[in-house]
C-alpha cells in the first residue's frame, strides 16, 4: 500500500499545479455565483426551481465533467507528455496498482476542485433559499459524477495527446445530445449517474412506484434531467464503480501490452 | 563488413535471442543475438541503427515484435518483479519538474519498495554528487544536475542491471569524470551496466566491450581492437615518426608486410596488413638503417575508427 499512496500523493502534486488548480477553481464557481445572481433578485420557489431544473445541468453536466475531464486524462496523460511514465513503470509495481492509484488520486484532485465549487453552490443555495438539506446530496453527486469522468477519460489520457478533446466531443455530443434524446440510452450518461444520486438522496422518500407521477416537486424538477433514469445513489454508485474497475483492467492491460514509450 | 563474434558473455545477466521490432514498414531491430553479463558494455552506432529501440526492449519498456529476451532470467514486460534489480537513465529529460530532487529520488525508492527510502536516496544523491541542490526543485536544474538526478533515481534500489541511454548529456567536464568513474566502480561492484551512447570518446573510456549496431543488426561485438582485426580486407593504418621519414619510407616500400607509404608534412603515413609482422620488422630495419624513430602509432584501433568501418566500409 506504500506505494499506492506514493503514487497518489506525486500524481496529486502533478495535477494541482498552479496555474491549472486556479482555471478550474474558477471554473467550478461559476455555478455559484450564476445562482447567487439569480437568487438575489427570485423568490426561493424560483431560485430552488433554477436550481433542480437549470443549474444543476451546468454543475454535474458541465463543469463537473469538464474538470474530471482534464484531471482524469492528465493522470497518466502528463506523464506520458512528460515522458515520466519509465519512472514508475519500470518498478516491482502491478500494472493495475499504478493505474489505480492514478484514478484514485485524479478523483481525488477533481473532487477537492469540483467539490469546492459544489460546496460553494450548496452555501449559496441554502443562503438564498434557507434549506441546507440538498449539500449532502450535491456533493455526492459531484463525486459520483467525478468518478465516472475520470475512470472514462483516464484511459484516453493514456493512449492520446488528444484525449480531453475526444471527451470534450464526447460529453457534447453523447452526453449532452444523444441521451437527452433517447431515453433508451440515458442511463449510460455519465453525469445523468450523478443526477440519479442527487436525487436517490433527496427525494428518495417521496420517490414511489409512480416513480414520474410529479407526486413531489422534486421529482417535478428533475425529470428533465433524468430523462428516464431512474433515482438511486446506490445503483449510481455500483455504476461508476464498474467503470472505474473496467478502466483500471483495460488501461493496465494496454499498459503491459503496448509500447510505454512510443 | 564483417560479424565478429563473440557476441555472447560466459555469465550473462541479459540474453538476447533473434530478436526482432518493427514499427509499421520500419524495420528498428533485425534478429539481434547477443548476451551481456558484469561489466560495462557499450551499445554503439549511429542515428537510427536501433541501439536505443533495443535498449528499451531490453529495460521492458517496448514488446519485442519477434525473438526472446530475459533479464536476470525473466521476461521483463511479464515478471514487473525483476525492476527491482534494475535501473534505467532514458534519454529523455523523465523528472516530475515540480518535485525536489531529493524527494525525485526518494520517490522511486517507493516504488521500488525500498526498505528505507530516505536512507537510499541519501546515498543516492552523494554518489552523483547532488548533495548540495537536493533540497532544490527539478524544474531549476541545468541539464547536468537533471542528468545525474536521474542517475540517482535509477540508483536508489541498488540495481544489479543499469541501463544508461546517453547518460553524460549536459554533463560538464568534471561531472563527466565523476560519473564515468561511478559507473567504473559501480562494474566493478559485479553489476551490469549498459551504455549507450553515439559518443565514441565516451564509450572508449567507459566500456571494456562493445556491441556496434547498424540499421537495426548486429555488426560487431567485442573490444575496439578485436573488432578491428576483424576488418582483414582493410588494411591498418600506421603513423611512424623519424628523423629520416622519406628514406624509411622508401625502405618499408621493398617490405611485403607494407601495403601502401606516405608522407605528409614529414611524417610517414603507412598501410599494413599485419601490425605483428610490421612490429618484428621495423625496429630491425631502423636499426639497419641508422634511422631513429620517435614514435609509432596505430591511426585507425580507435573506436571512432572502428565504426567508421562499421558504417561506411572504409
């Protein structure tokens, strides 16, 4: 274990690097301060609907993958630009150690950015509208969200310069047009596993069998988003797990098969 | 041009055996057989023969597309075990800019599940003599100090296989000194050290045996001299200094040992097909002659020499 939390602590060192930490942090805020001003000038009917309905797409959607994104494929994308990877492949090491703690600690690195931005946006909304209930709800979401992110993108990292652009198309075009589209295949959205999260855990107990019945506003809210996904952290949870681990196996596979430096 | 053996050690640590890499149409290594064991080995040739394709094959860094390959007596790219005895400096400028060198060096002690990190990379660091800018961060080293942290980097789990690709880049003189004597001692210690390196002055003073690569083959092994008798369709080339050049010149012309005589700027250029015989006769025939002679040197036993033949035949 060792030398799983070494590669850990290097690989976040390597990823919140000056510069970049402070563009995503920005990035991550935006959310909040976009409900800030619609706060101030909405009644908390407004600004709770804003939120569920509007921006909780930019957090989970937008910035949180856009963050994850970059992180992730900066896991072992940064080693291999910086032809570092020959320092930590040609140890004893199991190749699935060294692509797991490289996950690890990328999720790690995008939740402690994307997860200041989502505090953040819960502070403002429980500021506005008076409720604190949701900030467990968002920041799991934002961490369930981030993983699934990162375990895609971690292995593109590996293989191309290109791969925060082939994600960036990839949560276009996908995520954004194509499971909004058909709700037959929504429930392979990445962030849509967050929004499932969210709300497993804050309108879990009003969700019944008539699961889309607009029974509560909550549900109300988020049908949209889900499109037809159903509510559950757990199922979201198992799912981003799974990715994760078929990342790691497929990654450390290419990693013992493929040349380390091309 | 012609293939010398012995390509093979008695005790080897690494074997190669028929091995092939190719990338697309480009054929890097060709049927490569050759074994290395205790000792600096130089791995020479020019841009592009392959020498630093073989080299990663050999530290599991690339898949061999043909042939076989073990280290300490397993395949690198399948048993990850086998680099806890061993080290690689790339060629590539491989540091995280953002650590300190000591840190840098401590780090691969880690991962290398080195009993006690700090401990190894102390002594890491003083062997390449890094001892004053450790606490410094990488990304302020020149080129030298990147060079010999990596050195320390590939040194920290106390390797019994070195692999060094052009491991004296941006070194300065006497850093060149100091690590080329660490390498010595480190030969000596019994460990295998692999050179590779397209200076030839270098690789004369750092190794004791050479395997020479031309467009991805095998062209020669063994020490520079040996290699060079192997070349028996290209004559040696001799430069004799005496008071008298063009008069022994004319002498040695009568002598079948002697191919070829020339004089440039008094000083006798000879061709010969056998230093031996021209040995035994010389003297003998200087002396016969009154002649003095102030020196007597081969031109063409130095390495640079050697693969000039190697590459160009001539």
């Amino acid at each position: 274990m060792r030398r799983f939390f070494a590669i850990v602590k290097v690989t976040l060192l390597q990823l919140i690097g000056r510069r970049r930490s402070i563009g995503l942090l920005v990035l991550s805020a935006v959310p909040a301060v976009i409900l800030l001003l619609v706060g101030l000038n909405s009644t908390d009917r407004e600004t709770e609907e804003f939120f569920r309905t509007g921006l909780l797409f930019i957090v989970l959607g937008v910035t949180v993958p856009i963050i994850s994104i970059i992180l992730g494929a900066g896991s072992l994308g940064d080693e291999r630009s910086a032809k570092t990877l020959s320092y930590l492949a040609l140890r004893p090491i199991r190749r699935e150690v060294i692509v797991a703690a490289k996950l690890v600690a990328a999720w790690l690195a995008s939740f402690a950015v994307a997860g200041a931005g989502a505090l953040l946006t819960a502070i403002v909304l429980g500021y506005t509208v008076g409720s604190w209930d949701e900030m467990l709800a968002i920041l799991v979401a934002t961490a369930i969200t981030a993983l699934g992110f990162v375990a895609a993108t971690q292995l593109l990292g590996y293989i191309t310069d290109r791969a925060v652009l082939i994600a960036l198309a990839y949560l276009l075009i996908w995520e954004g047009v194509v499971t909004g589209a058909a709700s037959q295949v929504a429930s392979t959205s990445i962030w849509r596993m967050g929004v499932s999260a969210y709300a497993g855990i804050v309108a879990g107990d009003h969700w019944g069998s008539d699961a889309f019945g607009l029974e509560t506003q909550v549900v109300a809210d988020l049908e949209d988003l889900l499109s037809g996904v159903l509510p559950g952290v757990w199922g979201a949870v198992l799912k981003v797990l799974g990715l994760a681990a078929v990342s790691v196996a497929v990654t450390a596979y290419l990693m013992r098969e493929r040349d380390l430096v091309a | 041009m012609t293939s010398i053996s012995p390509a093979f050690v008695d005790s080897p640590t690494i074997e190669v055996t028929e091995l092939s890499k190719w990338f697309g149409q480009k054929v890097a290594v060709s049927n490569m057989s050759c074994s290395f064991g205790p000792g600096i080995t130089g791995l020479l040739g020019p841009n592009g023969a392959g020498k630093t394709t073989l080299l990663r094959m050999m530290a599991g860094l690339s898949q061999p597309s043909r042939g076989e390959l073990t280290v300490l007596g397993t395949n690198p790219r399948r048993e990850t075990q086998v680099f806890q005895k061993v080290g690689l400096v790339p060629e590539d400028d491989a540091v995280y800019e953002f650590l300190t060198g000591r840190r840098f060096v401590e780090y691969g002690a880690e991962l290398a599940g080195v009993r006690n990190p700090s401990s190894a990379a102390e002594h890491a660091i003083t062997a390449v003599g890094m001892g004053e800018a450790a606490e410094r961060r990488i990304e302020g080293y020149s080129k030298g100090m990147r060079q010999r942290i990596k050195v320390a980097g590939a040194l920290v789990n106390d390797p019994e296989v070195l692999f060094l690709d052009e491991p004296l880049n941006g070194a300065d003189p006497v850093q060149r000194v100091r690590l080329i004597e660490l390498f010595h001692q480190l030969a000596r210690e019994g460990r295998t050290v692999i050179v590779s390196s397209h200076v030839l002055e270098e690789v004369e003073k750092m190794a004791n045996r050479v395997i020479a690569m031309v467009d991805g083959r095998l062209a020669a092994a063994g020490d520079a001299a040996a290699i060079r008798a192997a070349f028996t369709d290209i004559p040696y080339r001799v430069r004799i200094d005496s008071d008298v050049p063009r008069r022994l010149g004319s002498a040695l012309l009568e002598q079948d040992v002697i191919r070829s005589v020339e004089v440039i700027n008094d000083t006798l250029h000879i061709q010969t097909d056998d230093l031996g015989d021209l040995g035994r006769m010389l003297a003998p025939l200087a002396r016969d002659l009154d002649i003095r002679l102030t020196m007597v040197q081969p031109e063409d036993l130095s390495l640079e020499s050697v693969f000039r033949y190697l590459v160009h035949g001539r």
